[in-house]
C-alpha cells in the first residue's frame, strides 16, 4: 500500500478555511476514489496552524489517480490561499493496527 504524510502551516486567519476545503478534498477522495483508503487531517496542540495529513491508497497508481481527479484539481486551485509550507513523505505502510478493525 501506498502512504503519504503531508505537513503543512497554513494562513493563521485562513484556518477555517482551510479546514472545509480539506474536509471537502479528503470527504470526496475516499468517497469517489476506490483506490483511496484513509485520509486523515490532525491538528498538531502546539501550533494551530500546523496540520499533518495521512493518506493510504491502494498503490502508486491509486495516488495517480487522486492527483487527477477533480476534487483534487479544486483544492489545488485554493491552497495557494491557506497553505504557505508543505512537505510530502511518501512510503509503503508495513505494519497497522487499528481498533477500527476490530469494532
């Protein structure tokens, strides 16, 4: 499975914003996309204008594909209003455990 982790400071006075443009961009990802299996936006305490996003896709593929899509294309064309830093570490997940599972 492919992963990315994304850290990102956003606008201080955009936050709100910010948030329901994620929301929306993350909503329709695992929604509309088959390949997309997790998308998670969590605040860090210390800062609130710092974020850390989680995503799981099937494969390199499947992220392919959400770059493509429309919603994507509609929060890329708003994110130059929020986001002033962000760094992508994409890798593979090896190891998960989730209560989700268990439930």
């Amino acid at each position: 499975m492919f992963s990315l982790t994304v850290q990102l400071r956003v606008r201080p006075e955009k936050r709100s914003e910010f948030l329901a443009a994620m929301s929306a961009n993350g909503e329709a990802s695992v929604r509309d996309e088959p390949g997309c299996l997790r998308f998670d936006v969590c605040s860090v305490d210390a800062d609130e204008s710092r974020f850390v996003l989680y995503e799981l896709y099937t494969d390199a593929e499947a992220f392919a594909a959400h770059k493509a899509a429309p919603h994507f294309a509609r929060w890329r064309a708003v994110a130059g209003d929020f986001v002033v830093e962000q760094v992508n570490t994409s890798g593979s997940l090896l190891v998960s455990h989730s209560a989700e599972e268990s439930a």
